[in-house]
C-alpha cells in the first residue's frame, strides 16, 4: 500500500473540496507539485528488497493479543526495533526507515486507541495548596500526622509506552536510523483530517529532512548566529514534583538543528514556580551547546542568542555570560504567553509581525495574525502575542523581533504557513515526551530528524 501511495504522489495531488464542497484555497493548501527527480525536491525514493520487512501474521498477533494498551505498545516496540537494529547493521543501511502500519496494528495502537486510555488524575487546588503548605511546613520542621507513609504519597511511577509515536522514536536511537511513521488511515485516506495536498507535503517534506536535507533555510545575514532555546519537562508522573531535567535546542542560521538534555535541577518553588538553573548548571548547558556547534560546524558562533521559559535570574545570567567566553555579541530573551489581547478596526486581527513595545526591552510580537499574503487570517481564536518579557543583550527590538518571527517558520514537521512559536521554544513539546521514553543506557540523539 505505500508502495502504490508513493507512486501516486509522483504527479500532482490537488487539495480538492473542503466539508462544505467548496475548493480549497489554493493559498492555504496548494497543490502538491509531485515528489521525484523532476520536481522541486529534485530526488526520488528508492525501495531496496533487502532493506523492506514486512512483520509476520504471527508477530502481529502477539501485538494484538497483549492485554493493556501500554503492553501492546511495548510489544510493538520491541518488535519493530529488533528489526531496526538488523537493518542498521547492513550494508548500505537505509537513509530512513518507514514504517507503515496496517489497520490492525492501528486499531490496536494508534491515536484512536491511546485516545480511550485512562488520564493521569490531576490533583484539585485545595490539594495543591494542602501539599504546598505541606512543603512549607517540612522546611521549618512542623510535624504533620498522615493516613498514608510518605513514600506511598509521593512515589509516582513513571508512566511509559504511553505513545507507540514517541515510544517507537526513543527506542530507534538504538539503531541510530531516521524512522517515518504513517498510519494505514493516512494511506487509505480515511478518516481524513486534512486535504490529500497538505498530506503529501508534510510526508515528503519531512521525510527529504529526514534523509539528510533542508527543505528551506533563513536569510539572516553574513553573521554566524547560533539560536538556542532553553526550557524545562517534566520526567515525574507527578505535576507538583520540583524537579524538572532541562532541554536546550541549538540552530544555526543554516537551519540545522543539535539537541542536548541537561542535568535535573530542583529550584526554590517560594522564589519562583516556573524553573531555573543555578550558576553552574547555566554555563555547564551553554558551554555544551557552544561545543556540540563547534564540532558539527567547524568553529564557534558570533553571536549567541537564547530562549528561555522562564525569565533569568541574576545567577543564571552570570552563568551564560561566562559560557560565552570570547563570544561578545549576545541576546537573551525571556519569552512567556500572555492573556492579554489587542483587536484593530474592521473584520481582522491584528497583522503577523505586529509588535507593540510596552516598555524598556518589553515587547508583544504577533507571531499569529492577518497574513496578506493569504489574504486572510489562519486561524480559529483571537491571536495571543508572544510577549518578550525580559531583553538583555546587544540588539535592537526589530532585530531579535524579526528573528523570533522567522524561527516561527522553521519547522520541517510541517508544511503549513508559520507555528506560533519560535521553533527554539516549540521544539521541546516535540522532543520532551520522546526523551521521557527513553530506555537506559541510551543516549538521546543531537539531531532533530531523530524526533520527527
């Protein structure tokens, strides 16, 4: 069956008619141009006999047979990386690997199946506050009575092979090879949450990044800057543990992108809810990042700018800057998601790229909004600006505002108009759940195609 989708989107696929039998817009979902050594890719997929295989009648079954979803899952898993590694170890080994699931490995675990698992139950405010006041307590030394032991309360599992998706891509590491997944619902075509246009774009799109390229890159200038974004995820089960591992993501302005996990790092939840790194722990990440660069491009960056989470502390700004070293042109921004909203005159929102400076070094940018190119805006709800609440460093507002809107275009996961946020920060939401399932002993990899 992919096979024969393959061969289909060689020529042009067409969006065509929308729930309401209307045509697409052919701004918003243009034709798919065809995928082959005379399209725009300018490269065709070769499948090799030796490098396809195909799992057995009862391979399948002792997926489907396992009981719980996360034990079919962990059953897949194991399955298909054990074929990975074979394919790994052969002569040539293949630039990406697909793996195309059938309708039965579908239904057992893909979205519609992970969908009807139960949810972590999410502790109440009152128990927030009880558990807080708790916390506080066990700092001056109160003694409290429980109905419970405290590792009981407090021992949370970790919760794995929760997603066949990012489960499959942690345990492929292993193998060290690219992998595309695709449900047998998106060959077939049914069940369809897009147009067969955008479809094929974001497929052969990111499986051509996947394969070693870039699809597109930024036009930023002769500088050599290096983008990095600093946020936090969550390892525990439990929402209110203070402990998060950090995550920073490296760019250069060529497009092409490094991963590093930091240590674990546990912060003063009075000072601060949202995390934050000591001294140590911010030049040791940035001095990683910086060398990790220097290895992938040949020398170190010009100019160094970062994303964070979370807004700096004076001890985590002493921490970059001393990881800079002979690196003297810098930006650090602090980027944060606001409730605040702004309407204009007329029928539209507010202008993509719209910034509104509140103050010194404050700024709201519109990463979403009008776009008068599509002639329309792309999108449900009122737009919600990014707003840079802290800005130290060398340059001026319109410089790391039109930065933030150009990163906000370069993600190769998909093909639609611009995400809503930079790729520096957006990009944990991708890797962080992958990284959760990571099994022992294995490194995580430093190249995004990995997490796609």
């Amino acid at each position: 069956m992919l096979k024969n989708w393959v061969a289909t989107a060689s020529n042009r696929i067409y969006a065509g008619l929308n729930s309401k039998g209307k045509p697409f817009d052919p701004l918003l979902a243009p034709s798919f141009p065809g995928f082959g050594i005379a399209s725009p890719f300018e490269c065709e997929i070769e499948f090799d006999s030796n490098l396809t295989v195909t799992l057995t009648e009862r391979e399948i079954a002792s997926v489907l047979n396992r009981g719980d979803f996360a034990a079919r899952v962990q059953s897949a898993v194991e399955l298909i990386c054990a074929k990975l590694c074979v394919l790994a170890d052969k002569e040539p080994s293949p630039d990406v690997v697909v793996l195309a699931m059938s309708k039965e490995m579908e239904d057992a675990i893909g979205p519609a199946a992970r969908a009807g698992q139960a949810r972590p139950v999410r502790a109440t405010p009152l128990q927030k506050k009880e558990r807080k006041k708790l916390e506080s307590d066990k700092k001056t030394g109160q003694l409290h009575m429980a109905f419970f032991d405290e590792a009981e309360t407090d021992a949370v599992p970790l919760n794995r092979f929760r997603d066949f998706h990012n489960a499959a891509k942690a345990h492929a590491m292993k193998s060290k090879l690219a992998t595309q997944l695709v449900w047998y619902s998106t060959l077939a075509g049914s069940g369809r949450k897009e147009d067969p246009a955008t479809t094929a774009w974001n497929f052969f799109t990111a499986l051509y990044y996947k394969a070693g390229n870039v699809p597109w890159r930024l036009r930023f200038g002769t500088q050599q800057t290096c983008f990095v974004g600093i946020t936090f995820y969550r390892e525990s089960a439990d929402p209110n543990a203070a402990t998060r591992t950090c995550l920073a993501q490296a760019f250069s302005e060529g497009g092409e992108s490094l991963v590093l996990r930091g240590e674990r790092v546990t912060w003063d939840t009075e000072r601060d809810r949202k995390p934050h790194l000591n001294r140590a722990d911010s030049e040791s990440i940035v001095n990683r990042v910086l060398n990790l660069y220097s290895d992938h491009f040949g020398a170190r960056p010009n100019r160094v700018v970062i994303h964070k989470t979370s807004r700096f502390w004076p001890e985590e700004l002493e921490g970059f800057r001393s990881a800079l070293g002979d690196i003297h042109s810098y930006d650090f921004l602090a980027l944060e998601r606001r409730t605040i909203r702004f309407l204009r005159l007329g029928k539209e929102p507010p202008v993509r790229g719209t910034v509104i400076e509140l103050g010194q070094r404050n700024y709201l940018v519109f990463t979403q909004g009008y776009v008068p190119f599509l002639r329309q805006y792309p999108g449900m709800r009122v737009p919600n600006p990014l707003e840079v609440v802290e800005h130290h460093g060398d340059s001026a507002a319109d410089r790391v505002c039109s930065e933030i809107l150009a990163l906000t275009k370069l993600n190769w996961n998909t093909c639609k108009f611009a995400s809503s946020d930079p790729i520096t920060i957006s990009f944990s939401r991708q890797v962080a759940p992958i990284i959760k399932e990571l099994p022992d002993g294995v490194d995580p990899a430093t190249k995004y195609r990995y997490y796609m």
